[in-house]
C-alpha cells in the first residue's frame, strides 16, 4: 500500500499518512505540484518556514518499464519565485517507488542551528546528527554515506553552496556508479538547506515490487514502449553514440548556437567542443565510455564516463547545455577543461546550466577571461564552492551577476539562465522560455526537436508562424511526461511513431487499474500545467513576467540577424486553452 | 559546379567530414545523398546557410550543404 511521509522539521517528527484518493494516479511533476499549490502560500519566502520540499517518483518508476526512474523535486524556487519541479535520474526513485512511498513531504524548519540528514526507510524517516557532513561538498558525503553504510544506500545531498542558501544550489542524487545526478534548476539546494537538511539517505532494506494491476497489459505495452526506443534513429542510435552534445554542430549549422554570451549564433571552434569529437576523444582514451545509463533500466544510455588521456575519471552526465555553455558561450575551447568544470559543478552541488550560463556573464563583466578554463575551474572551487563573497555573487544565479555588474546583456527569464538555443534564431524555443512557469527552461516544450531537427514534423526556426502551437503542446505533453517518472527523451519515439504514447498510456492505466486515454492523460499534463500557472499567479507573477530580456529585442544575432519579434499578445496566446 | 559538403555524426563513418566535389548542373539534395550511398530515410536535416532545405533542393554553384542524420538530445 502505497504512502504518504510527511516530515515535520519543526518538531521533528514523520507521520506515515495514507494517499489520498485524488493522489492516487498521480506521480512526478503532478504529484509534487500539486501538493505543493495545495499546501504552499504562494507568496511566501521560498527559504522561509512555510515553504515545502517534496519529492516523489514518477508513476511508472521502479516499475519494469524502460526509462522510468526519474525522481521529481518540487517546491517554491527560491531562483525564480514560481513553482518549481525538477527531475532526475539516480537510485532513489526506484528505491521510494519499491518502498511504497508516493512522496516525502519536507515541511518546517529546526528551532535550533543543529544540521540533520534524514534518514529514509520503510517505516518512516528518522533525523540524525550531520555535523560531521557540514562544509563537505558533495562527493565526500557520498563516500562517507558508502562508507557508514554500503554502496546500496541512496543519497541526496547538497554542498556548501546549498548550505549557504545560493540559489544556483541543486541537490546531487547518486547514481548507480556512486557519482552524480541532479535536480539541477531552480536552486532546490538552497531549500534543502534553509531546511537544515544536509543529505538524505535511503535505506530500501525490505522494499518488494511496485504493484501493477493488470500485469499482462502491462507487459505487453511495456514491450512496445521499449521497441520504440530501441527503433527510433534518436534514442536508438544517435543518443548512445554521441550523447546529448550532438547538437553542437547542427545549432552551430543552423546559426542557433548563443556564443559570446549570446552575441553570436555560430562559433569558430564549434567542432573542438561538438559531439563527434567527444565520443572520438573518449573513445580513444583508456577506460572511457561512451554510453552510459542514469538510472538502472534505460535503454538509450545517452550519458558517457568521461576520462583524461590517462584513463582518470573526470566527469560523467556530460550535457549538451553544459558542453554548450562552458565551451560555446564562455569560449572554453578545451574540452577537458570543460569536463573539469562540469565535474566541480557537480562537487560543489550547483546547476550546470545555471552555473555556466552565469560564468558567461561574468565573463562579460570582466571577473574572468574570456575562454580561460583554468580560472573558472578555480572559480567554482574556490569562490562559488566555498561561498566567498565574490562566490556569492555569482552563485545567487546569472541575473544577480548581471545586477552586481551593471550590464543588460543578462539572458534569463524569470531570473533563471536560458539554456542552449537562441530564441532569435529558434523562436519556438524563446516561446517556452517566455512562458514556461518554471522560468527559462528548455526541457519544458522542447520546441528544438520540431524547429531544428524535423521530429514530430517541422516548424522554420526563423519565421513566427506556428510556434505559439508548437510551444503550448510541447509544454502540455512534457508535464504529462515529467509525471510518468520518464526520461524526457522518451518524446522523441513519441512524437514519430504512433503506437510509442498510447503504450505508454497503457502502462500507466495498467499499473494504477483505471482506464486511460491518450486524450485523460494529456488532459491531466494541462490541468497540472495550469495549476502551476495559478500559483504564479498567486504568488505576484503576471503576463508582464512572461517576457524574454530587452537585448533579443534591441540585438540581431548573426547569421540570420534575427531579432525576437513577438508582440506580448502574440506570446500570451500560450495560455489560450 | 563546385559544391561544399559537410557531413556530421554517423554520416562521417567511412566517409569524410568535409569535402569540396564536384557536381553537374542543376543537382538536387537527393541526388547528393544518392552520390554518397545515403538513403533517404536516414536524413535527418539537410541545412544550406543556415536554412533547412529539402531533398528536391537545387543546388547553386559554391554553396555548403551540411547533412545530418536523424540526432537528438537536449
């Protein structure tokens, strides 16, 4: 029988609660918005007492259906002010799932200083001293978790810039190989650590099986959804072999590369940094590899282990956003140097997108070379990992850098960094960051697979012509799929091949034994998304939020001199449904 | 005429990364990919300057072609 932890840090107590009957089918992005707009006040301090942390699987995790072990963390963003749902592969998806808990609900706030780490099981959770953990980053509290107990043990965890309440923390969760994946934007982190919350461990002792209803349906769509994957050109064939740095060179081609801090739409040294050379450069170094899962049960295995000319681990979960923003927009033209970053970004525990789209801008400001490696990688290390004043600065996020140095060419929206397309050159994607609740993020309507690469049919990037659809139905679709506990990438299969959604579909009704259409469950992705949209409201936010920054206005970007050109009430036309 | 091809993930595989061939006049996209043993399914994005364009696309003398196969990520 599925549960409900609720963790109450201000008397330090977790009652088991029963699920209630409206939660029932819920799971992921639905389950922890809607306990969050149900039991936040939208308008209160994200760091304060009345904001809640909570975490829930998706609906299929620990199920065997492929992909489907991602974990959603929700609460008010301190970065953005909005609602925030962030997901992520690692462990404890699957073990929260096999233990029967539909979410930990983290509420309150200790009366004293004292630093916690909550420790999860089957019969609740229970608040143990982390004063020994305190100032380590993150994958020191790893090993001392591996070593306290075993290399099963799920852990989440912040680093000191999440201690310290910066709001580019993220909260690191282990993965199967004891490194790194992250709920990365939004700075949960800093949640985490208003909440005196160090590191949370999950001891699965006990677990059995998810419960399905109706086992054969299930097995059966489960065989179709995973055909689709395995048959698809995207997640069959070019995710494992060059992971998501693939998009190096087509936004490169396509003049859609924000380079320079989005000055330029195309980059010199492009190739240096691109997919191709990634594998090739991990291919031919000992111990390299370049497939990689993020969670136990994915089929498409777009991560890689990333290693030096010696055979050393330098970092795994090596991102196209990340690669993009270290070595496009800050001009970093040595991959390694890139792999170093991304590995302290994880160490230290803040967004890797956040994290480079804000060194760009610092870069702007002259705090550090353009293209110098070397110092950013002191700058994380030194500054932002142990929380300087100048770590500060930077570490609260790309616009604070921007407000700190008095500059306008600050790209974010709704305070947090836009990712890797330009929304001049690619303007379905400027639609979702526009109107996103969850500030700029290209994941919720990732309009690139249709303006770029001609899945799910095309809409030309450069031409306003269909991206308000294109936008609005991506973002309706992603929240129906960020519940399911599946990898986004899953969308790619779905949007070509007609039997992949309807299975999916069918795995979700067999697992809860309810009837399901595909039109029930992309009615639910809109209800979820415009129960989101409610609390921003709530919480101060109006359709003068919903905008991208001045300089895409005010600044062509080359090749195509493209300016964003969309009138507020072309944008707000997103909401019309 | 002179045109520019350039070729991107599994497209490079035996093939070349880059090279400047020659083509008679009015040659289409599609009858590039057929000079290179591509199939039509397996075009993902075909991109001139920057544009998308389609397999019945003429060429004119000098220009770049770049050819993807099907790539995602994000």
């Amino acid at each position: 029988m599925d549960k409900i932890f609720r963790v109450n840090l201000s008397d330090l107590t977790c009652k088991v609660e029963e699920v209630p009957a409206e939660y029932a089918t819920l799971g992921g992005r639905a389950l922890t918005s809607t306990i969050v707009a149900a039991e936040v006040p939208p308008t209160c301090h994200p760091l304060g007492p009345n904001n809640k942390l909570v975490f829930a699987p998706g609906m299929l995790s620990g199920t065997a259906a492929a992909n489907s072990g991602r974990m959603s963390a929700g609460a008010k963003s301190p970065l953005t002010g909005t609602i925030k749902e962030s997901n992520a592969g690692g462990t404890t998806a699957q073990q929260f799932a096999k233990m029967g808990i539909k979410a930990m609900i983290i509420e309150g706030m200790p009366k004293d200083d004292k630093w916690l780490r909550l420790h999860v099981t089957m019969d609740g959770v229970t608040f143990e001293d982390a004063s020994d953990l305190v100032g380590k980053q993150n994958f020191d509290v790893i090993d001392a978790m591996n070593e306290k107990f075993d290399k099963k043990i799920g852990v989440m965890t912040i680093g000191r810039p999440g201690e310290e309440r910066l709001l580019s923390a993220n909260i690191s969760v282990k993965d199967p190989d004891q490194k790194i994946r992250s709920h990365g934007r939004g700075g949960l982190g800093a949640v985490m650590g208003s909440k005196k919350i160090k590191c949370i461990t999950v001891d699965a002792t006990g677990a059995g099986k998810v419960e399905i209803k109706d086992t054969e349906k299930f097995r059966a769509a489960a065989k179709v959804f995973a055909k689709g994957m395995l048959d698809h050109p995207v997640t069959g064939e070019g995710l494992p072999t060059y992971g998501t740095n693939v998009l190096i060179n087509i936004l490169n081609e396509a003049g859609g590369l924000p380079t320079k801090n989005f000055k330029y739409g195309q980059c010199e040294h492009h190739d240096k940094v691109s997919g191709e050379t990634m594998h090739d450069t991990i291919a031919g170094r000992p111990n390299g590899h370049t497939k990689h899962g993020c969670h136990a049960g994915c089929i498409i295995q777009c991560s890689q282990v990333y290693v030096d000319d010696k055979g050393e681990y330098i970092t795994s979960g090596f991102e196209y956003e990340t690669v993009w923003g270290l070595g496009i927009n800050c001009l970093i033209e040595d991959l390694d140097d890139c792999a170093r970053i991304d590995n302290a970004m994880d160490n230290i525990g803040i967004d890797s997108i956040e994290g480079a789209v804000l060194i760009a801008v610092a870069m702007e400001a002259g705090v550090i070379p353009w293209g110098d490696g070397k110092e950013t990688l002191r700058v994380m290390n030194e500054e932002i990992g142990k929380c300087t004043p100048l770590g500060r600065i930077l570490g609260n996020g790309t616009g604070s850098v921007g407000a700190a140095y008095g500059l306008t060419r600050v790209p974010v929206v709704k305070n947090q960094g836009i990712p890797a397309y330009d929304p001049r050159s690619v303007k379905g994607i400027g639609i979702t960051y526009a109107t996103t609740t969850m500030g700029a993020d290209h994941t919720a309507g990732y309009t690139i697979a249709t303006n770029i690469l001609k899945v799910g049919g095309f809409v030309d990037p450069l031409t306003k012509e269909g991206q308000v659809e294109l936008s609005r139905n991506l973002q309706i679709a992603t929240t129906a799929v960020d519940s399911t506990g599946m990898c986004i990438f899953v969308a790619f299969p779905a949007l070509d091949i007609p039997e992949v959604l309807p299975a999916l579909v069918d795995m979700i009704a067999a697992r809860f034994g309810v009837e399901m259409s595909v039109d029930d469950f992309v009615g639910m992705g809109a209800k979820i998304l415009k129960m989101e949209k409610a609390f921003n409201t709530a919480a101060g936010f109006t359709a003068e939020d919903d905008r991208l920054p001045e300089f895409f206005e005010l600044e062509p970007i080359p090749p195509h001199n493209a300016v964003w050109d969309f009138s507020p009430a072309e944008i707000d036309e997103v909401w019309n449904f | 005429m002179k045109i520019t091809v350039k070729l991107f993930a599994g497209f490079r595989d035996n093939r070349f990364k880059m090279a400047e061939q020659d083509y008679p006049e009015a040659t289409t996209v599609g009858d590039i990919l057929s000079s290179l043993n591509i199939e039509r399914p397996e075009l993902g994005v075909a991109l001139i300057n920057g544009r998308h364009v389609l397999p019945e696309h003429v060429m004119v003398d000098g220009q770049t072609l770049s050819l993807f196969p099907k790539v995602g990520g994000g």
